[in-house]
C-alpha cells in the first residue's frame, strides 16, 4: 500500500510535468496545444457557462489579494464542486456529441 507522502510526490510529479501525456496526446490527434491553450479554454467555456468569476479565479487558483470583496469570501472547496460538475459536463457532452470547442470573441462557439 502506498503512503500518503509517496502518492502526494507521484501527484506533483504528474501535475508539475505533464509533457510526456501532452506530447502523446499531440502525436494522436494531430492538434498542436500547450497548457495555456487548455487553460484557455477551460475558462472561455466555464465563463460561457456563467460561472462566476470569484469560482473561476478558484478553479484556476489565481490569488485574489488585491480583491477586497474576495476576502468576505469564505473559502469552501465544496462550493466549487457544482460549477466544476457543470464544466465537466459540458465537455464530457461536447466530446460524447462529436462537438469541437473553439474559442472565438471570448465566448465558445461550435463546429461539427
């Protein structure tokens, strides 16, 4: 069984150097991407899903320090697990109906 020190090492790992899982990905599908472009999109699609901007900020784990309002906020992780369901089902949706995201004028767009 593995201890909770050695799976935290073998996660930061895997989420600090995800080059090896893109570069397969690239290879596949034949679509050139970086981290930014998922993140991108990721909030081009959650914002048009109007998702609020303090659970974006969130979910991309930008700080808020300058944000007076965003200190009053009670930090709750549990409170991000509706908007982040929202987003995964949009995607798992668009996948599942062929549907190719494309970001254009900050606002998500579809094409068959």
């Amino acid at each position: 069984m593995v201890n909770a020190m050695e799976r935290s090492k073998g996660l930061r790992a895997i989420w600090r150097e995800p080059r090896k899982q893109m570069a397969r990905v690239i290879q596949e599908s034949g679509v050139h991407f970086t981290i930014h472009d998922l993140r991108r999109t990721f909030i081009t699609v959650a914002e048009s899903l109007d998702i609020s901007a303090y659970a974006l900020k969130r979910l991309l784990n930008h700080k808020m320090s300058n944000d007076v309002t965003a200190g009053y906020i009670i930090k709750d992780a549990e409170r991000l697990r509706a908007p982040m369901q929202k987003i995964t089902d949009y995607f798992l949706s668009s996948f599942a109906n062929g549907i190719q995201c494309l970001s254009t004028d900050d606002k998500v767009s579809h094409a068959s």
